[in-house]
C-alpha cells in the first residue's frame, strides 16, 4: 500500500514538475516566466512531499473480500491508463519538442492511414475487454447476497442513521457525535471530526453479513469505505449489499448521496468484534430495550421529562430549529412562541410522529424519548404547553 | 465590439446604432456576440459561487455560512456554469462561425435566433432571483434528485422549474437553426463531407439537443405536478419511484454531456491543423467517431446510477455500453496526435489551449475510463474523484476550448490582434492554477472525501487547502483574461485577414473583421477545396 501511494505521488509530482517544466522549457516567455515556473514547481514539490508522509492519496485494501477485489480492480485499471498516457503522451510531446517550425521542421503533409485507424481502434477494443472479464466477475460476486449468515436493516433520516436488528430484536438511532458538533466552529477538532457517532453499529467478524438498505425521506447512501459497501437507501424501497469482515476494529463512513442542509453530519461508525463479544453486546443491548420498553409504562415526573427532552432535543432536532428553539425560518420554523407547542398536546405528538411537509417522522424514536422531547418543546424556550406522558405517545401511535 | 462598424459593407445597411441594435438583432454575428457576453457574465457568476464554495472548504470547520447556504452554492455553481455558461457560449460560438464556415449570408431562422437568445438573460435571471427568496435558492445538487428536489425542497423550486423549461426553449431553438443552417444553407457546392469539424461537431450535436432537452423538460414538469398538483411520479407513498427521476434525468443528463463536449473536440480540430500547418489527420474518421460517441451518449446513462440498486445484469450492460466510449474518444485523441506529428509546429496562444486541452481532457477520459467500471465506482461514486474527472473534462475540456476559440478567432471577430505576451502569461497561470486546484481532488476522493460537504474530516485538509489555493489563483486569472480581451477590442493592432500562417477556412477569406454580412454570393468550388483543411 505504501509503495502505491508513494508511486502515485511521484506521479502527481512528476506531472505537477513537467507542467511548469513544459512551461519553462519549451515557449520563451522571457526570464521572469521561467523563474516563475521554478518557483512554483519547487513549492509544489515542498508542500507535496509534507502532505504525501501524512495523507491518504489512494483508495485502501480495505477488509472484505469485496473491497480487496475492488482495490485490485482500481490499480489495474489505474496501470493501464498509466501505460497508455505515457505511449500516447510520450508520442504527442515528443511531437511537440521535435516537430516546430523554430526548429526547421517541415510539415509533412499525410492525412490518413487506414492501418493506423484500424489498429488504434481494435487494440482499445482489445484492452476494454482484458479489463472487462475481472470486472464482471466482481460484480456478480458483489451483488450476491445469497450466502448471508445474519441482518440488518439500516435505514436513512435526514440526518442520521437507525439500525435494526431484525433477529435479536435490537434498535437504535445514530448520531453525529456531540464532540463534533460542539466544534463545528472552533478551532480544537477532537479526533476522528465529523466521523464520530453517539451510538456505533456493532457487528461480529468473519461472519456474512447482509445490509437491507432504505430511507424514510429522501435518498441516502450507506459507505463504509473499509467494506466496499456504497448502497443508496431510497425511501420506499429496500436495497441490499453484503460484507464478511475478516479484521476485528473500528471503520468509518459517511452519508454519500446529498440529503439535504445537514448531508455532510451524518457519520457511520461501525465496531466489528470477536463473535463472543458480539454475543455479550447483543445480550447487553436486549437487556437495555427490556428496561425501555419497562420505563416507558410509568408515569415520569416533569424533571425526569425536561432533562432526557433536552439530550434527545438536541441529538434529534436542534440541527434545524437550533438549540435556542429560534429554528432558521420559514423552513424551519421557531419552537419559541411556537401555536403548536403551546397548542393541543395530540396535535403536537401527531406532528412529531408522522412529520409534516419538509419536517420528518420521528415514529423510530421509542415512547419515553418522545414524550420528553415533546415535554421539552412545551415547556422550554419559554413555551407554557402542557406535560406528555409516554403512555399518551403510546396511544397515539 | 460596438465600435468600427460598417466600412467593408458596401451593398447593405450597417447594424442599427445604439443599443436597439443588439435587442432587435437578426445578425448571426451580432446574436454570436450576445451569446458569448452573456457565458461570460454566467461564467464569473458561477466562478465567484465555487470561490465561495473553496473558501468555506479552505480549512474543516464551519467558518462562512451554514450549510444550507453551501448547498445552494453548489446547486447554483453546477446550473449556472452547465445551463448559463457552457451551452450558451457553445451557441455564441456556432452562431459566429458556422455561416461563415459554410459559406451562408447568415443563420437560416434569424428571427428565432434573436428569440432564442432572448430568453436566456430572462431565464438566468429567474434562476438567480431565487438566492433572495424565502427558503434560498435549489440547494438540492444540479442534478435535482427527487424526493430531495419536490417534497423536501424550498419554494423557490418553481422558479428553478421555469427557468429549466426556459432554457430548453432556448437550447431547442438553437440546435433547430444550426441544423437548418447546416443542411439548407451551406455553399451549394459544400458537400457534407467538405464541412470543416467545428460544423459536422456542433450539427451532431444539434440532434443530441433536439433528442435530450425535452427529456429535461419531462423531468422538470413531473416535478412540478409532484409539488404542487397532488402527482406521485417520484414518491414511494404514492406509487412512484425515486429512481425513476434518475433514469429520466440521466437520459437526458448524458447526452448532456457530449452537447457540452463534442463541440469543443470541433474546435481543437480546426486550431491543431493550423498550427501544426499540415492537414487534419483522419477527417472521415473523426465524423464518424463524433457520431458514434453521439449514438453511445444515449444508451449509457445509468453509469450514473450504479449505486441505486439496478439489477447486476443492468449493471454489466452498463458498464461495457460505458467503456465502449473509450473507443471512439481514442480515436480522436490519436488523430490529433497524428496531425501534430511532423508538423511544423508554432505555439501561438490558441495552440497552447488546444495542446493543453488534449493533454488535460485525456487524464479526465482515464479517469472516466476508471468510473465506467462498476465494481470500482462502488468507491468512487459521489466522492472527490468525481468532482476532479468531470472538472477535468468540463473545466478542461469544454471550457479550454470555448478560451482557444476565443483566442483563435477574436482577430476575426473584431479585426485587432491580442497582446499575445500577455495571453501566453495568463495561460501558463492558467493551466498551472487549475491543475493545483483539481489533481488534488482526485486523492480527496480516493481517501475517501464524498462530494457536498460544506466540511469535512482532518485527513483531507491539506488537500483541501491546496485545491482551495489552486482555486482561487485560478478564479483570478479570469481578471486578466477580461482585461486581455477588452484591451483587444478597443486597443489591439489592426489583424490580417488570415492572422495565423497555417489556418484555412472560409472564414479566413473575409475582411480582417468579418462582414457585417458575408458571402452574399456563395463560395465557389474551387475555394472551398483550397479551403480545406483536410486534403
């Protein structure tokens, strides 16, 4: 992987150099246009080389058989485009060093040559199907979804992701990080910025696992690079892709289809582990959805409902009516003073449940989440609306 | 443009004085004028909108604006530069050249070329109107994918609608009259074959206008009804498809593509030949190339779309119809190579363009080449890597051949000569500049940056940093190259008729600054042969 990424900065080097070069060498522009180039092609160079120790410059491995078939695919084609840009690039400047007037060149006057024509068209033809044959065997290896051992179901909100668990009975929602949204516009970024989530998928190795991939709005996309999964979640339909990975860690991805104001704050962080440790989380996970499903039969008091409505608020809401409650008007409108959260409680739950225009359904959510978040938007910014229960959200549903 | 009017016309009226003149306008190379002003405001609109864009990506964090606002950028910064920038300066430049290069008095619908110009100052004004209406401009990406562009979208999306609609008129209209042009007016003794590449380029494009705008215009009222009229064309409650906009859009959007190319590859087929002062090698070849990257341009559209959940084997056929283009696009590359080889070349600016634009198109064709193949665009889709490639071809490709153009017929155009220094200076700014900005891009992309992201995470901010620098060197090589324009128009030295040594072409035979009216009597065989640039 090193000797790649240090191939492909020689090359970015190489035809950053050859440029300015080009433009020192060949047309006499005077002094200070030559001096000008070198200076550039040196700085080039300079910041290049700092960057290239650090940064990625090429696709990874990754750690699925997939991803690794998909790498492979990439330098090939890559090599390829290589060889043939250095013939046809080494003929056209060569022709450019050689063949000017100001060095006596006389035009010949040739305008055709049906051999020529013919080979230049039938050896591409011969490369696009060299390249073809791979192509298509990892294509139909990839869109095979037959042999999975195990599920889930991710779907896409605008701008978070939810995961079930369809045989282990496990939901949940995932969110930006509060360390990233906290730092937006600060200058100290914690580790892993804007790739850092409140509550990570967890998922066990060595093990085939199939993604059913949807949306409840708009069009998402599900990437974790590491995988080489790249699917859109379309609202209404379900997609599938598959992974079996073989390497226990932590992998990182990002939304890749525009979803709206918040497209680029919807991380994907997933922790594959042993298939024991699996086991314990799942068992953990289950006993958590238990005491949920329990707590969401009592009655809470008002404190209990104001200080969980104010962490689900701002995981869930704030990105659009803010934290103030002021929302960014008239799309999305201000919580503060709001006719709806100082209104009829039902009519509040049913806007929060079902969504409205622009404003998505929050059903996903579980009762207790609900109705303190929906206590929270009656009760703070000023608002006077009255209390909900989670039996009242229950009811509604 | 406006001044030194009438004194080669003897036998009809000069153009009207004042500015009634460009509004009332039937001239070909009057329209030609309009069209390219107007690109060019579009062009520094849309560039000021991707400065914006390079200034909030300079550094991770949200500094300038909130990304709503960033998402209009993009959306804006895509519809302006493919709809306001590129096609109309394509249209100028055919409206210029093609009756002069057929040897035709003038456009064969002159009416419906001063409608169709029109419309467009109309419609790039609705599109922009909508920054200042409540909910902001389309911040929905240029390519509108629904439900995001009709349930989830702000009003001002009707507008956007309009101005689509518009613009189509507008690009029909055009395409209609070249073809018209091109087939009832051309010289009585052109035939096809005789045509220069600029006209077989531009009137094959035409049909891919006619074939693809109307599509656009489906899409976009689909929509419409979708919004606002209870229709479910793109939603899943209703018993619609997402997907399927994409289809349609992509039925469109990829002829869309070639519209904004194949007149470009016309005009590095005239600027090589001259140059190298040798003949354009593989004429014949080069037509029928042209048309079968045209034919291919319609039966590959759902290589955008590899992603949405299609059937593997749509994907295969996909992908190879995709890689098929190569063939083709090869086949130009070689010949321009071939008709620069053992020639007897010179580097005037225009050359410089075309060279450079060979030299950077291709690296956006393998980059293209890499896209096509399926299984790897699993990685690349939506990231970086797709912004570089279609920079490269867009950026240089199409828009490095509407400046060679520029530079290469301007002494036509107005009679003077450039500062040729000067021009050499602001093309090496250039192309060093937009290279800084783009190369970068690719390696965003394959470490893994998705595009539309008004931030992102600290790996990638020192290529962001670069790409911004890059960016904003190049936006301002754009000063100097109005500055070498407009000092061009109103202080260059007198040209020749024929300023380059090597060029041919009917056009050359005109007065230094062309007729206001030209070839009143139609070329006779003899010139046209002598004109040649191909035997």
């Amino acid at each position: 992987m090193l000797d790649n990424s240090e191939k492909c900065s020689m090359i970015a080097l190489n035809f950053l150099i050859s440029l300015a070069f080009f433009a020192n060498d060949c047309f006499y522009l005077g002094g200070y246009m030559s001096k000008l180039s070198s200076v550039i092609a040196s700085s080039i160079a300079l910041i290049s080389t700092a960057v290239f120790s650090e940064y990625g410059l090429n696709m990874t491995e990754g750690v699925t058989s997939i991803s690794r078939d998909i790498y492979s695919l990439h330098m090939m084609v890559f090599w390829v485009c290589v060889v043939i840009a250095v013939i046809v690039f080494g003929a056209m400047f060569y022709s450019v060093f050689v063949h000017r007037k100001s060095k006596g060149a006389v035009a010949a006057q040739f305008h055709e040559s049906t051999k020529a024509e013919i080979l230049w068209t039938l050896i591409p033809v011969v490369i696009l199907v060299a390249m073809a044959i791979p192509a298509s065997k990892t294509l139909i290896d990839l869109e095979d979804t037959s042999k999975a051992e195990m599920t889930i179901k991710i779907t896409g909100h605008q701008w978070k992701w939810q995961y079930d668990y369809p045989e282990e009975g496990i939901s949940f929602i995932s969110n930006l990080a509060k360390t990233s949204k906290n730092s937006l516009k600060t200058d100290n970024k914690p580790q892993h910025y804007l790739l850092e989530v409140d509550k990570r998928v967890v998922l066990p190795v060595d093990t085939s696992i199939r993604f059913l991939i949807t949306s409840n709005d708009v069009i998402h996309n599900w990437w974790i690079p590491a995988f080489g999964v790249k699917q859109d979640a379309n609202p209404g339909f379900i997609n599938d892709a598959w992974a079996k990975v073989d390497k226990i860690g932590t992998y990182r991805g990002q939304c890749a289809e525009l979803c709206g104001k918040d497209h680029g704050f919807m991380p994907i962080v997933v922790d594959v582990v042993s298939k024991e440790d699996y086991a314990k989380w799942v068992a953990a996970e289950q006993a958590n959805a238990a005491a949920a499903i329990a707590s969401a039969t009592k009655t809470w008091s008002k404190t209990e409902l104001m200080t969980k409505g104010k962490s689900v608020y701002e995981a869930n809401c704030a990105g659009c009516h803010k934290v103030d409650g002021s929302g960014i008007p008239p799309i999305f409108p201000a919580m503060k003073n709001s006719p709806i959260a100082n209104g009829s409680a039902a009519e509040h739950i049913k806007i929060v449940l079902h969504g409205k225009a622009g404003m998505p359904a929050f059903k996903m959510l579980g009762d207790a989440d609900l109705a303190s978040v929906i206590t929270y938007e009656r009760n703070a910014f000023g608002n006077t609306g009255s209390v909900v229960q989670p039996s009242d959200v229950k009811s509604a549903r | 443009m406006t001044t030194a009017t009438a004194s080669h016309d003897e036998h009809h009226h000069g153009p009207e004085k004042g500015l009634m003149r460009w509004v009332k306008t039937t001239n070909h190379k009057d329209i030609g004028t309009l069209y390219l002003w107007f690109a060019f405001a579009m062009l520094l609109i849309g560039g000021a909108l991707a400065m914006g864009i390079r200034m909030e990506l300079l550094q991770p964090g949200l500094q300038l604006m909130d990304p709503h606002f960033f998402n209009q950028l993009t959306t804006m910064h895509g519809l302006i530069m493919v709809f306001g920038a590129i096609m109309p300066a394509f249209v100028g430049l055919g409206n210029w050249l093609i009756p002069m290069m057929v040897g035709a008095p003038d456009m064969a619908l002159p009416r419906m070329n001063n409608w169709s110009f029109w419309i467009l100052p109309f419609a790039g004004g609705i599109l922009l109107s909508t920054f200042f209406m409540e909910g902001g401009a389309p911040a929905f990406g240029w390519t509108f994918y629904a439900p995001l562009s009709t349930t989830f979208a702000p009003d001002s999306t009707d507008f956007f609608i309009f101005a689509v609609h518009l613009l189509g008129f507008s690009s029909i209209m055009g395409a209609i009259n070249i073809i018209a042009t091109v087939l009832n007016m051309r010289a009585p003794k052109m035939k096809l074959m005789d045509m220069p590449l600029f006209v077989w380029t531009w009137l094959i494009t035409s049909f891919l206008l006619i074939g693809a705008m109307p599509v656009l215009a489906g899409a976009v009222t689909m929509m419409l009804t979708d919004r606002n009229f209870g229709t479910a064309f793109f939603d899943a409650t209703g018993g619609g498809d997402p997907v399927m906009f994409q289809h349609i859009f992509w039925f469109f959007g990829h002829p869309e593509v070639y519209i904004m190319i194949l007149p470009a590859f016309g005009v590095v087929s005239h600027i090589i030949p001259t140059f190298a002062r040798k003949p354009l090698f593989g004429y014949s070849s080069m037509v029928y190339a042209t048309a079968s990257i045209a034919f291919l341009s319609y039966i590959v559209w759902a290589h955008h779309m590899f992603l949405t959940g299609m059937p593997v084997a749509g994907e295969l056929y996909f992908m190879y119809a995709t890689m098929l283009i190569a063939v083709p696009t090869g086949v130009k590359v070689f010949n321009w190579i071939s008709t620069m080889w053992r020639g007897s070349m010179t580097f005037e600016t225009p050359m410089l363009w075309a060279v450079s634009f060979v030299f950077l198109f291709t690296i956006g064709g393998f980059s293209g080449l890499m896209l096509g193949i399926a299984p790897a665009d699993i990685q690349y889709h939506d990231t970086y890597f797709v912004v570089a490639h279609f920079h490269y071809v867009l950026v240089t490709g199409a828009l490095w051949s509407i400046i060679a153009a520029t530079f290469y017929w301007l002494p036509k155009w107005t009679g003077k000569m450039y500062n040729e220094g000067l021009a050499k200076v602001h093309f090496w700014w250039a192309v060093i500049s937009v290279n800084v900005l783009f190369f970068p891009q690719h390696f965003l992309g394959l470490a893994g940056m998705p595009r539309r992201i008004p931030d992102y995470s600290l790996q990638f901010a020192d290529f962001n940093m670069i790409s911004s620098i890059g960016g904003f060197a190049f936006g301002a090589s754009f000063i100097l190259f109005t500055y070498i324009v407009i000092d061009c128009i109103r202080n260059g030295k007198p040209a020749t008729a024929r300023p380059w040594e090597g060029a041919k072409g009917l056009e050359w035979t005109l007065a230094p600054k062309a007729q206001y009216h030209s070839f009143n009597t139609p070329p006779s065989r003899e010139l046209i042969k002598s004109e040649s640039q191909h035997s």
